[in-house]
C-alpha cells in the first residue's frame, strides 16, 4: 500500500509542482544574490551574507561555496540534535542554492578580466549592463525583493533554505532563547562581520570600504524588506483579524447585525469580571481585516460600554475563509 502511495504522489501534478516551486525559488534566492547583492558588499544576515564576509577574505572561493559548507554543517548538526527533522526538500533546497549561485557568478562573469570574478566587480558583471555602484538603495531594494520572492515560494512548500533558522534552533534549545530573537542574533552578528571586514578591512587583503556605516544601512535595509516580502508571501496582504468583544449583558440586535448585516458568525464565551466578580460575556468573532471598521461602528451603536480586543490572525481556515489544508499539507517539514 506505501508503494503505491509513493506512487501516486509521484504522478500526482501536485507533487511535480511542488518541486517546480522549490527550484524557482532556489533560482531567484540565487539570482537575488549573484546579480543585486554580493558585487555590492550588501550583507544582508544569513549564511549566503556570511559568504559574502568569507568571500572578501578569501576571494578565491565563491560565496556559493562558503553557503554549501556552512549550510552542510548546520545540517549535520541539526540531525544529530534533533534527528531526522528536515525533509528531503529543506536538503534539497539547502544544496540546490549555492550550486546555482556559483553557476549564475560564473555566467555573469563570463568573459570578464581575469580576477573580476574574484572580486565580483560589478562593471564587469554581464558586460557592465547591471551595473548599479551608484544606485545602492535601489540594488539592496531589488534584490530584497528577489530573495524575498524566493525564500518565500520555498517555505510555501513546506521546506526551508536551511541556514540561520538551524542556528536559532539551537540557541531555543541550549540557550532558551527565543526563536526569531535567535535568528535576528545570528543575522545580527553577520552584518557586524561585514561592517568589520568589508568596512574596515579587517582580514581583508583589499582594506576597508569607503564610507562603510552606509554599508551597514543597506544590509539593514536588504534585511526589512526581504523580511516584509517573506512575511507577505506567506501570509498575504490582508490579514483576518480576531476581536474579543466582552459586554455586560446579551446583546440581540449586536448578534443580528453580526449574522445578517455582516453575514458572519461568532462564538459566545461566559467570563466574569476580576474585579467586580460579576458574570459577563465575551463574543469570539473572526472577520476580514477590511470589515473591522463595521464591527467597530456597530459596537459602539449597540453597546458602546464595551471593551473590545483586537489582534492579527494569519491564518484562518473554515467556512468563510480559507479551506482547511489537505493532509500532506500539515505533515512536518
């Protein structure tokens, strides 16, 4: 039966596209780099940003490479931390990355002066036609944008690219730290490297960089927006927002509005108050975050001595929303 399970996944268009997605983002994670952020001394946190360190102390060796031993490492490590966590598509795509990036560094510089690819000097890279030194903002910006893109069309196949997310697991398990506390420390560190390698030339045969805090500012701002791309790649434009509502009575003209004005449903919670001890209700509402407004409106028609939470919720699944998620879609990355 396992066999024929395998089988049919493996025939299923689901599966094949699956796949075709990782690899997309793999390409553009790749690209992003290779083309908007390593010629620019950008150092954007992450592994490939380590690289990008590594690569300007020993130029000889592409950034692909440093990702492929360090993301090799870290996957080692996790294994023998947390056993067989990761699933073939975060080794795939952990491995596929730096390959391509070391494929597109060696089309991109084909034909160029011999040492421009160990440089990675940007006049020379497609023959000068993307040349953007003077453009940082926009080049930090674009290929944000890029890996943003890509990160996200990999983590929305239930796989990762490895890296600073395995070093913020270890950091939660060892050093009780928060998860994104962990990986904003080990991107942290990161941009320090390169403020202190490629800024002030420590280590480096080529010495320090012209104005090297405004590096820094760009490798913060490659950092926020890819962030904000991931953040909306993966949840969307719109989150769905819950609203506590608590009054201090029932309501029947609020409870119409809500099932026929709003065409929407809520769930009734009995609480008490902790001051007063007295009985109270509590209304569990989950609505669209463009119909807040009306909820708020009608709140304070009906019962404007309510007290009313809001909060984002990124994913809602059920009648009305998004509908629940098939099984292979739940299982463990």
């Amino acid at each position: 039966m396992d066999i024929k399970k395998h089988l049919s996944e493996l025939l299923s268009p689901r599966w094949w596209w699956s796949w075709f997605m990782i690899f997309l983002g793999c390409t553009l994670l790749a690209a992003g780099y290779v083309l908007f952020i390593s010629p620019y001394k950008i150092v954007p946190g992450g592994i490939y940003g380590a690289g990008i360190v590594l690569h300007n102390i020993f130029p000889s060796i592409k950034v692909g490479t440093f990702g492929y031993i360090f993301d090799s490492v870290l996957l080692i490590i996790a294994f023998i931390l947390f056993g067989p966590r990761f699933g073939a598509k975060t080794v795939v795509a952990a491995l596929t990355t730096p390959g391509l990036m070391n494929l597109f560094t060696e089309w991109a510089f084909k034909g160029a002066p011999e040492g421009a690819m160990e440089s990675l000097d940007p006049k020379y890279m497609l023959g000068g036609i993307l040349n953007m030194t003077d453009h940082l903002m926009l080049t930090s910006i674009v290929g944000a944008v890029i890996i943003g893109v890509g990160v996200g069309l990999v983590v929305q196949q239930q796989a990762t690219t490895g890296g600073t997310d395995i070093v913020a697991m270890i950091l939660q398990k060892y050093c009780h730290i928060n998860f994104s506390r962990g990986v904003l420390i080990a991107d942290a560190v990161v941009v320090l490297a390169g403020l202190l390698v490629i800024g002030f030339g420590i280590g480096s045969e080529n010495g320090g960089e012209e104005d090297a805090w405004q590096l820094s500012f760009y490798s913060l701002v490659a950092i926020y927006v890819s962030s904000r791309v991931l953040a909306y790649m993966l949840d969307g434009a719109s989150y769905d927002r819950i609203i506590f509502i608590i009054t201090s009575h029932h309501n029947e003209e609020f409870r119409r509005h809500i099932l026929e004005e709003m065409d929407r449903s809520g769930t009734y919670i009995k609480t008490s108050g902790m001051y007063t001890n007295e009985e109270k209700e509590m209304i569990f509402l989950v609505v669209p975050r463009r119909e807040l407004p009306k909820v708020q409106r009608a709140i304070k028609e009906y019962d404007p001595k309510a007290f009313m939470v809001v909060a984002n919720a990124y994913n809602t699944f059920g009648e009305g929303f998004k509908p629940m998620p098939e099984k292979h879609e739940l299982e463990n990355m």
